[in-house]
C-alpha cells in the first residue's frame, strides 16, 4: 500500500466522486493538467492528483456554492451573480 500525500486525491477517489467513466475522467484530468490546474505526479497505479495555486479561484467559488448552497453548474452558466463569490 502506497500512502498518498496530503492534499492530494487519486483516480479512483475522484472516479467514485464524479460518477463519469473511466474513458471520460482521463480525457479530463488531461485537459486540466495542460491548462495548470491539477497538477500529476506518480506512475499509474498510484498517480496522485493535487489542485495547483491557479485552481484557488474555482475552489473558492465551490466553497462558496457548497456553504450557501447554490449548485454549482449555476455558477458555472452565469444563473448567479458572481461578485457575491469575490469573483
């Protein structure tokens, strides 16, 4: 068993999480490491996936949506005032 660093999450946490397939989640988390906002480490099977500083802004926004519980995607399609989040 390979423990895993802090603030960190691997595949199949996120997979559990999500409830996309497989196929779909690694076209994802490739698209979000190429624009800097997870960033990889590790071999599979143990890969580690870990938010980068240039996430801050969309954890903030979750943060928020999940303490005033707004849905997310109403973020997400502009259906809520942003400034309220500071963005």
């Amino acid at each position: 068993m390979h423990p895993k660093r802090s603030g960190t999450s691997v595949p199949a946490e996120v997979l559990e999480a999500c409830g996309l397939d497989v196929g779909e989640f690694y076209g994802l988390l490739s698209d979000l490491a190429q624009s800097g906002l997870v960033r990889l480490s590790g071999a599979y099977p143990f890969e580690e996936i870990a938010l980068t500083e240039e996430a801050a802004p969309a954890e903030t926004i979750a943060e928020r949506c999940r303490q005033e519980t707004i849905p997310l995607e109403h973020v997400l399609a502009a259906d809520v005032d942003l400034s309220r989040f500071g963005a």
